[in-house]
C-alpha cells in the first residue's frame, strides 16, 4: 500500500522513523520504510544500529554522494508499493494522525498530495535565523490557499505521490542541485496532473545557517535561470521568475544588475547577520537573477 522513502545525508533519523513506523502500525496498513544514506559520513552506523531489526524498515548505503534527485530515483526503484510518501530526513510529523490523514487522503482523486511545512514557534540560535524567517514567511502556508495554485508551493521534502507518477516526472529531471522543487512542479503542471495540497505539515527542524542558506539561495537562482533559458516546457507560477521576466522586458534588468555590484555586500551582511530582513532577501534574489543574467 505504502512506501515510505527518506533520503539521508549525515543526519539522525532515529526518531522520525519509530514515529513514521509507530504511526503505521496503528493504521493497521500495508507499508515499508526505505531509507538511503546518500554518501553519509556521520551517523549511519547509529541509524543502522537502531534501525537494523525494525520491522518493514530497511536501508541502502551508497558511499558516494549521487544528490537529492537520483537519491528519491533510486528509492522509488526499490519500493514495493504504489504510493510514494517521500520524506527528507530533518523534519518529523506535526501531527499523531501523519499517517492516518495521508491514507484518508490517497481516496480524494489527486495523483500528487502536499502536506505542508511548518517551523518552531521559538526563534532559533541567531546564526540559523535566515532560515528559519523564510521558511516561515513563505513556506508555512494553509492547505486552502496552497491549492489556489496547487503547483506553485510544491516542497519535496513532505509529500505523498503514486508511483507511476513519480517515476514518469522524475526522470525528466536530468540535473543535479538545489532549487528543483520548482521544476517538478512546473512538470506536474505540463502532465496535467492532479495536485491537491492538506494540512499534515511535518515540523522542519535541521536549519541552514545563515551563511549555509544564502549559498543555496544563489545556487537556486541559478537553477532557476537555467530552467528558464533550456526548458522550454518550463512553465511557471514562479513569482521570481516572472518580476524577472518583466525587469528583462522592459531593459530594468540592467538597472538590478547593477544595483547588486554596488550593494551587494551590504545586504549580504544583513542577511547573513542576527536580523535579517525578508524584503531584503527578495531584493538581492532578483538583484542576483538580474546580475547573473548579464554577467
């Protein structure tokens, strides 16, 4: 009935898996966890040891690194089951009813459904609060207003697809990187397929730190323009692709472009700093497309 695919790199998983498993168990359901330690070098022999004799539980070890995409490529090959639940290994359920409300969920007719994804209440440690204010500006979003445009906020790290589904979108995606949530989306999107988001959020808790996250904002920017220029089947709800489009349009790119020569480091500084401010961070985004663009 249900595979449960967690992607691991040099993290703790212990706990959300009992939590996964005692959840499961409960439904009295058909259901595997896979777990694939993604080149690890740090807590795969303390996943293994407690994980090892778990009922429906197993693992695969890779000693290289393969990247985030192959990784969910690779599992979705080895599981037994129609219904993919892919999980990333640094977030645990908000919910006692995870499971349960999935499974009610797999009978309302999407191919593709959306949990959510929510954050701490209590600020984190300041060097983690880049990540923690955008996830919670931007990422922690109502189910109700997800399925306005069901493909625009589609995060991999919580959601629950069939198979068939999975491997027929996945294997478009060639690319190994950060960002590429957005393309799977775009993908979903261009196969017509049924996407409906619910509120069954799991509770992200490995933070970037400041410095960490910023990397990878710049990295998705990349992916981002990338996208726009070699897939031309990429459509896209992307607010930042679009004000980007628009600034292109009408030659303001170049205006953006150099506003990031001359600024850059100042906003990186508040970003990457103990208060950092969201308006900030959308402006050196587009800033950086535009500069990146020209450069």
């Amino acid at each position: 009935m249900l595979s449960i695919l967690i992607p691991v790199y040099n993290y703790r998983i212990s706990k959300l898996v009992f939590e996964i498993h005692r959840q499961a168990v409960l439904e009295h359901i058909t259901f595997e966890i896979l777990y694939l330690e993604d080149g690890s070098t740090a807590y795969v022999k303390d996943n293994n040891s407690k994980l090892e004799n778990l009922n429906h539980c197993r693992s695969i070890i890779f000693k290289n690194n393969i990247g985030r995409t192959a990784a969910r490529d690779m599992l979705a090959h080895e599981a037994t089951y129609n219904w993919l639940l892919f999980l990333d290994a640094d977030v645990f359920p908000k919910k006692d009813t995870f499971i349960k409300d999935y499974v009610a969920a797999m009978h309302l007719g999407a191919e593709a459904i959306y949990g959510g994804f929510a954050y701490e209440n209590t600020a984190p440690k300041l060097e983690y609060m880049l990540r923690w204010k955008y996830g919670s500006t931007y990422e922690e979003v109502d189910a109700q207003t997800r399925n306005l445009k069901p493909y625009r906020i589609v995060i991999s790290a919580n959601f629950l697809i069939r198979k068939q589904v999975f491997n027929t979108i996945n294997s478009r995606i060639i690319r190994k990187g950060y960002g590429l949530d957005n393309y799977f989306g775009a993908l979903l999107k261009t196969e017509n397929i049924t996407v409906s988001h619910i509120n069954n959020e799991v509770i992200h808790h490995g933070l970037d730190t400041n410095i960490t996250y910023l990397k990878k904002i710049e990295d998705a920017v990349a992916e981002l323009l990338w996208l726009y220029y070699n897939k031309p089947d990429f459509y896209h709800d992307n607010s930042l692709l679009k004000t980007f489009s628009t600034l292109k349009k009408y030659k303001l790119n170049i205006l953006f472009s150099m506003f990031y020569k001359a600024f850059n480091s100042s906003i990186k500084k508040n970003l990457t700093g103990t208060t950092p401010k969201m308006l900030l961070l959308q402006l050196y985004k587009v800033s950086y497309m535009c500069y990146k663009d020209l450069a």
